[in-house]
C-alpha cells in the first residue's frame, strides 16, 4: 500500500490515495514500517507518516506509537532543500512537502470524523 509512495513519491500518487492512507493510519492504525519498504522516495512514506502524526486527530498514545518507530530511518541531518516549506520534510529529506494534499486532508482530521468512515 505505502510502496506506491516509495516507488513514486509524494507528488506521484492521487490525491485519493493520500486521503485514503491519511484515513487508514488515523482511523485504522495502519502503521508503516519503513524497514520493510524499498523505494527512492521511502523518505516520503517516514516524511508523510510522521508528518500526520502531529495531528491532534490522534492521542498521544497514538501519536507515539506511529512516530516513535520511524524515528531510526530519519536521516541523522536535515537537507538544504530551499523548496521544501516544511522543516519536517526537509528533515526527512522527502521530495515534496504534504502542503498541496492539505486541503484534501484536513476535513478528515477532526475528531468526529470517525464515525463518518464506513466500515
């Protein structure tokens, strides 16, 4: 599921994908495991994780269990990438930022979403 973003990136993929996957790894605990995943752009699948794991539409259980795993795959020094407006992604080095799939996400973020999300 996450190995399209690795194999494509973040500006490869639908923006449907996005919503999908920010929905998954909100609603459904789907939680990537970067060790397992090969790909040019795996930085973007850490970068879009964590990334949504700042999100208060998770607790901080939650919030910790996503995040804390991918911290050993971030890379040890943030890159100079002047077109990346996120420090996040700049961190991560990823090949793009989550800032156009914003819009797209958002209204899925609130804590009363979930009960919107068919089963």
């Amino acid at each position: 599921m996450l190995s399209e973003i690795a194999q494509q990136g973040l500006h490869g993929v639908d923006r449907e994908y996005i919503i999908y996957l920010a929905k998954a790894i909100w609603y459904y605990d789907l939680r990537p495991g970067l060790g397992e995943l090969e790909g040019p752009f795996r930085n973007d699948v850490g970068y879009f994780a964590d990334s949504l794991g700042h999100f208060s539409v998770l607790s901080r259980q939650q919030k910790h269990a996503l995040r804390d795993p991918l911290q050993a795959h971030k890379p040890a020094a943030p890159c100079n990438d002047r077109d990346l407006n996120d420090p996040l992604a700049r961190e991560w080095h990823s090949s793009c930022d989550i800032m156009p799939f914003l819009a797209d996400i958002l209204q899925f973020q609130t804590r009363h979403y979930q009960a919107g999300w068919p089963r």
